[in-house]
C-alpha cells in the first residue's frame, strides 16, 4: 500500500533521487529558490499547465502544489511574469493509458523567462543552476522549458548537449502527454556565479562547470587562430560597452596598453554574436578588461590564472565586487579592481562636488535600486586617467608574464 508522502517543509533532493514510492514535496525554504518534486507515475499534460500524478491509493488523491520555476523568488515583480506550473495528485480511471511518449528518466522544469535577455542572469539564474540541479544525472534527464525562447535554445544548444541527450521541450507548444518516473520544477543555486563544492555530488565546482564550457565551445578538433602569437605578446581583450558607462578615452587608453606590451583587441559583443566565438577569444587571452556591467559575465570564458580588471564607477563597489570580483576570485582568476576617482567619472560634470551623488554614492545607494540605476548605472561614462591606469597595467603585465607560455 503506497502512501503519498504529503508536501511538508523539506530539503530538496536532487532529481533522480526519488526511486521508490510516489508523492509530492516541496522545499520552500530557500531564499532564492522554490523546489517541487512530484514522482511516481507522472503525467505531463502541458495544455492545462499540470504534471499529474496517478496515485495508485485513493487516499493520496488531491495533493497540490504550484511553482513559479525560477532563481529569483525574493522579486515578486519578475515572478509574477514567470509561467505557473500545477502539481497534482489524482486517481485515474483504471487501465487509462495517456501516454503518448514515455520517459525513462527523470525531467526538470525551468523558465528561459525573466531577466532572461541579460546575459549575467542566463548564467547566474539559469544556466549555472541547471549545471548545479543536472550534472549528476550524467546527461540522462530530460528539459522541460516554461517560457520558452528559440533564441535562447540556439544561443545555448552547445552546452545544453552537455547536460543532456534528448530533446528539450517547449512546455507550452506540446500537445503530447509525456510520461516521466520523476519531474522537478525549479532549480538549485548556490550563489552570485557560484557553484558550492561543498553542496556538490562529487565536490564539482565553478572550474568544472568552466571545463564543461570548455567541453562545449573548444571540440578536439578545433586549432586556435596562433597569428597574434609572433610577437609574443600577452593578450588583452577590451571589453566595450554602449549607452552608458562607456569609456571615453578607449583610444587613448589601447595605445597606452600597446605601449606596456600588450597586445590589444577590442571586442563588441552583439546579440547574434555566438558564444563560442567569445569564448574562443577569451579562452586563449592573458587580460580582460571592461567597465562593470554584464557583459562582463565573459568572465566565465577566461582561463585560471589569468587577470580581470574590472573598472568601478562610482556608486557601484558592492555590486562590482559581489557580481564579478568575488566569482573570478573563485575561478582562480587574478582579479584587479579599478575605482574610478571622481575626476573620472562624468557625474562630476553634472553635480556639484559637494553633492551626495559624488561625495557620499553609499548614502545614494541606500535609496534603492531605482536610484542607484538611475544615477550611476545609467548616467554615467567614465574617463580613465592614464597615468594612474598605467600602474594597473603594468602589474597585470607582470601577472601574466608567468603563464604566457602556458595559454
């Protein structure tokens, strides 16, 4: 007599972990995240947005659980954008038979909703989680996307064919009723770019979900472009920006690179830019550098050991460091912030000195997302001053020197 193990405050378990038994539980006590698993005898019925389980005891029927399957729980406004999926528990006619394709392994559900268009939070919300919620399964499990974007789906494809061998299903276009032993919605993360060893099967990392990247965008087959390696100079790829929190000087501040020793190239990633393009860039780079935003999520492409130098507008230090600094420092990275004074930033042209937007930017802060976008995420450019960036580049130069004849 199989009994239904009834939804209760739990700690989520990776999905595959439920081999006997049938129920549904959910683990909302994370931050971050909420994890619903439902397992036994599951039926996907994606047009009333419900993955049925056929209790095999009539006392377990009625059971349910809803989800909103994305990273991002705490942001009511973003959540609420989120495709709802059902979890129910139900007792089906006997011998009724719904299935038209049948599944062998277990499924997880995950929006490419959102703030997905961001690249920081395809990696943070949602790639790096699925890394986190799937590896284990060894490619044997099947994707299940709410809200779903073909664009995404192609931008993604060669690591999602790390995670898995089958098809990826767009929940809200199938008319099929998919069967599964096992489905969980919702996914696990650990952090700002971040993978916890310490919550990990096998103790993974942040360095192998790189090595997975590595997987994904550097076949064995393929042989980096060694034309730029004559010289032997290291390589720096600025990043550039567009809008806002440009660098103004940018010219001033490559031939200034290219007089230390660098060899410089500039890079503007678009939206039809492939990723592997980017990553085959940076893979085989000594230096990153580009002003705080997130494009520089690249960050994930660059090899341990060399050196990312993030500039720091005003106004952005917390952010700066907790987005980028820390998650480079885990990769092995050599991390270099660079604050910006007030001289170099063009909010001095717009305010007084003695206003808080350039004498205190913490008190600014403090009022909240809006202003702190407002003022120094949208408003301002910076203007480096090249003698004081000379210092910076001059001892990335010195880090890098020590592994130019290993990249």
């Amino acid at each position: 007599n199989k009994r239904l193990e009834q939804t209760s405050t739990v700690y989520a378990k990776l999905p595959g972990s439920y081999k006997d038994g049938e129920g549904i539980v959910c683990d909302r006590s994370q931050y971050r995240t909420d994890i619903c698993t439902i397992f036994g005898h599951v039926q996907m019925h994606a047009s009333s947005g419900m993955f049925l389980l056929d209790a095999q005891d009539k006392h377990n029927s009625g059971v349910e659980e809803k989800i909103r399957p994305y990273t991002r729980k705490w942001e009511r406004s973003v959540m609420d954008i989120v495709h709802e999926v059902t979890m129910k528990s139900v007792m089906f006619p006997n011998n009724s038979n719904l299935c038209d394709v049948v599944h062998n392994v277990p499924a997880i559900v995950f929006t490419t909703g959102g703030y997905t268009g961001n690249l920081y939070h395809e990696f943070n919300d949602g790639i790096i989680p699925l890394y986190i919620t799937s590896q284990h399964l060894e490619k044997e499990v099947v994707f299940v996307i709410v809200d779903f974007h073909n664009w995404w789906l192609t931008k993604y494809d060669e690591v999602l064919k790390q995670l898995t061998q089958y098809r990826v299903i767009n929940f809200e276009n199938e008319t099929k009723v998919h069967c599964f032993p096992e489905v969980t919605a919702g996914l696990f993360i650990h952090g700002e770019l971040m993978v916890d060893s310490t919550l990990m099967f096998q103790n993974k990392s942040i360095l192998d979900f790189r090595a997975l990247l590595n997987h994904a965008y550097t076949p064995h087959w393929f042989v980096p472009d060694k034309s730029t390696e004559a010289d032997n100079k290291p390589r720096l790829v600025v990043l550039v920006r567009v809008g806002s929190r440009m660098i103004l000087n940018l010219n001033e501040v490559v031939e200034l690179a290219e007089q230390i020793g660098f060899n410089v190239t500039i890079w503007k990633p678009l939206r039809t830019t492939e990723l592997k393009t980017t990553y085959r860039l940076l893979n085989f780079s000594h230096v990153l550098l580009g002003v705080h935003g997130a494009a520089l999520t690249h960050l994930l492409f660059m090899r341990p050991g060399s050196v990312f130098i993030q500039v720091i507008p005003l106004g952005t230090d917390w952010a700066a460091q907790t987005y980028f600094g820390e998650p480079a420092e885990r990769m092995g990275i050599h991390y270099m912030g660079y604050n910006i004074d007030i001289q170099e930033s063009t909010l001095s042209r717009k305010y007084d000195r003695n206003d808080l937007v350039l004498k205190n930017p913490k008190a600014v802060v403090k009022k909240g997302w809006e202003a702190t976008k407002q003022v120094y995420l949208e408003s301002q450019d910076v203007i480096i001053n090249l003698s004081k960036f000379r210092r910076t580049l001059i001892y990335a130069k010195k880090k890098v020197k020590k592994i130019t004849n290993q990249m």
